[in-house]
C-alpha cells in the first residue's frame, strides 16, 4: 500500500442529512462486522475491538453510527448502547441509524418483513438494546413484497408520531428505487412521514445506482449514504491480479468475495485508483472515499473498518481534495449501468 501524506489527525465535518433539519458527519460509520462471523468461523470484530472503534471514530469527531438489528444478532446494538454509557457520551450528540427487515425467527414468517408486527416490536427490542428513547434514522433494510406499501408507511408515520423514531430510511432497493417513490406518494397525500434518507451499495466498481436510482434520489431530495464503500476492502490496495489478498482480510473469508471483486475489470480501475492516489499523495483507500464524497447526489459513505489503523486511514479521506479532471477518470474507469444506451 503507497503511504499516505495526508493529515490523520482531522475533525470531520457536519454536513446536511439530504432533506431532513440535521447535519451529520460526512463519513458515517458503520458496525455491520460487530460479532459477524465469517465462514471460515472467525469474528470480525469482538467488542473489546468495537469499543477501540467507536473511540477513534468518536475522537476524530464522528458522530453518526450506522447499525442494524441483526447485525451480531443484536450485539452490535448492544455494544454501541454499551459503548455511549460506559464512555459518558452524550446520545444526543449522536446519530443513530439502525434498520429491520431480515428474519430473526426459524419458522416465523412474521418475525421478517416490514408488515406492522414486526415493525413495532423490533424498534422496541431496537431500543432496548441501544438503552435510548430514540432512533435517528430507521431503515427498512429491504423492500417487503408482502406486506403493502400502505401497511407499512401508516406504521412506520406512527412511530415517528410516537416520537421513537425520527427520520425514515430504505437500504439498498436496486433496482426497485420507484418502490421509494411510490411510498412517498401515499405519506405526501396522507400527511405522514416520507422516506428521507437511502442506503445504497456503491463504490468505484459497484456502479449499479447510476442512472434512475441517483436522479431519483436527486428528484425526491433525499440523503443517499453508501454501504461497502471500498469494495469490502478489495479498493485498498491490499488484493494483486497475480497473488490475490496480500495482507490480511476477514472480510475475504466469504465464499462470494473472490467471484464479485477480484476480476480483471476491477483490476483495471484498481490501476486507475493506483495512479490518482499517488497523484494527491493518499492510499488507494482513501482516495476511492474521497471519490465517493466528490460524487454529486452522495451524502455521506458509510466508512467500514477491522481495525483502528484502518479505521483512522479511512477518515483522512475527509481532507483529500479531487480535481474535476481527477474526478472524472476515476469515474470512467468503468461504465455505470447506463454508459452503452
Ligand atoms: N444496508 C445494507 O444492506 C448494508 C450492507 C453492507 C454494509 N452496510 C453498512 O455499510 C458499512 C460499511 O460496509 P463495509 O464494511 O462493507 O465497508 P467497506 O469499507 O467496503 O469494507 C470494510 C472492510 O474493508 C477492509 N478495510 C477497510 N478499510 C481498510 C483499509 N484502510 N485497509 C485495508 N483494509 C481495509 C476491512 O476488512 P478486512 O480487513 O477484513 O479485509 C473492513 O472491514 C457496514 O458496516 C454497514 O453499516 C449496509
């Protein structure tokens, strides 16, 4: 990996959180890995780990802390809850994300979803475990084809009514953004709360927003914060054509990592991420950040690390500063999903 001259020792900023009344870091991040255990049966972050984590992301001024409720089954809640306590932080200063959708119970349907059960008694259960009143932002991880979008835009008004969630998120939904639109629809003729925030996957070689996701987002004014920012790692520069990984990865340990992000394509725009990076004298890593911050219509990616080394490399992207013409060649380095119409 090329050393890095950029300053580590940074404040992140506060930007605006699309069409909501907050501001919020500029790099988010997030606890996805907190207790995840890999095929191979390694965990990827114990929670001695995640608390060494969440203090370098707290002391470089990060304040907004992606989750869910099944990550870690739960554990990554826990801890974060732990975690405010245990270091006297204020929650306030805080923005919480966490999102439900994924089953939880063997043989019960509807222990999964986003039908008004499930809903309801997982944003309790969410709250119990972060030891709060309130969660900033509740995604819906998923879209649910079963429950109807009426079903689950009424519930999700009432919880923002109760005051127990604040502002509303969808994750992922390519290639289902109208979905999005749709929902919004019915809150705008009823009154009730609007999504406002979205997850997407998206990095320098997972483009598949592009086109009618981002300029839906555009459209509706909402926050787009991307997940898996850096590939699962393989934009690091720690994966070679010839040897594969050449460091060490937890991440790497899934049968799916090799077959998706170590192909010839990537490694061509891993060249390009090379040659920028040693242009603005910053690792590859924090350059495809840097990347994703300069893109128009991104809020705020969702920053992943293993370690605390990575963790604070990872948020010196904050400083970098792109050219337009720097900009340009990363993006071209390969074609979003609409470049051949
Ligand atoms: N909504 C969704 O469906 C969804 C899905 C996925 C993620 N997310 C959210 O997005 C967050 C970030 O996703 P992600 O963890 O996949 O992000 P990522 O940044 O693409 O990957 C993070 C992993 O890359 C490696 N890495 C990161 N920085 C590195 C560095 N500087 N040098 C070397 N290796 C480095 C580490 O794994 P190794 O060291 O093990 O290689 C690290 O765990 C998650 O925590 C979660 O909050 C949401």
């Amino acid at each position: 990996m090329a050393a890095s001259d950029v300053d580590r020792d940074l404040d992140l900023d506060f930007v605006q959180l699309g069409s909501t009344g907050i501001q919020t870091s500029e790099l988010q991040f997030g606890t996805w890995r907190f207790g995840r255990e890999t095929e191979a049966g390694n965990v990827e972050i114990d929670e001695e780990r995640a608390y060494e984590l969440l203090d370098a992301y707290a002391d470089a001024g990060g304040r907004y802390i992606d989750t869910a409720d099944v990550y870690g089954d739960g554990d990554s809640e826990r801890w974060i809850g732990n975690w405010l306590d245990e270091r006297g932080h204020d929650r306030e200063r805080f923005t919480i994300a966490s999102k439900i959708f994924w089953q939880i119970r063997d043989g019960d349907p509807n222990s999964r979803g986003t039908n008004r059960k499930t809903l309801r008694n997982r944003v309790d259960a969410i709250l119990d475990r972060l030891d709060t009143d309130y969660i900033d932002v509740l995604y819906i991880h998923r879209w649910d084809d079963r429950t109807s979008a009426r079903e689950m835009t009424k519930t999700l008004n009432g919880l923002v009514e109760s005051g127990k969630v604040h502002y509303l998120g969808a994750s992922t939904l390519r290639p289902n953004a109208w979905k999005v639109t749709k929902a919004n629809q019915i809150a705008e003729r009823e009154g009730w709360e609007p999504f406002s925030v979205l997850q997407p996957r998206y990095n320098l070689v997972d483009r598949e927003i592009e086109g009618d996701y981002l300029e839906m987002a555009r459209e509706e004014g909402l926050a787009v914060c991307p997940w898996s920012p850096l590939g699962q790692g393989f934009l690091t520069g720690k994966y070679s054509r010839e040897e594969g990984l050449t460091g060490e990865s937890r991440a790497a340990e899934s049968s799916r990592f090799e077959e998706s992000y170590l192909t010839e394509e990537n490694f061509d725009v891993h060249d390009v991420l090379d040659d920028v990076a040693d242009e603005v004298g910053a690792t590859p890593a924090q350059t495809a950040l840097a990347w994703l911050t300069h893109r128009d219509g991104v809020t705020a990616p969702i920053v992943g690390a293993r370690t605390t080394d990575q963790l604070e490399e990872n948020l010196a992207a904050a400083a970098i500063d792109l050219s337009n013409e720097q900009v340009e060649r990363l993006t071209e380095a390969k074609a979003g999903p609409y470049a051949d119409l």
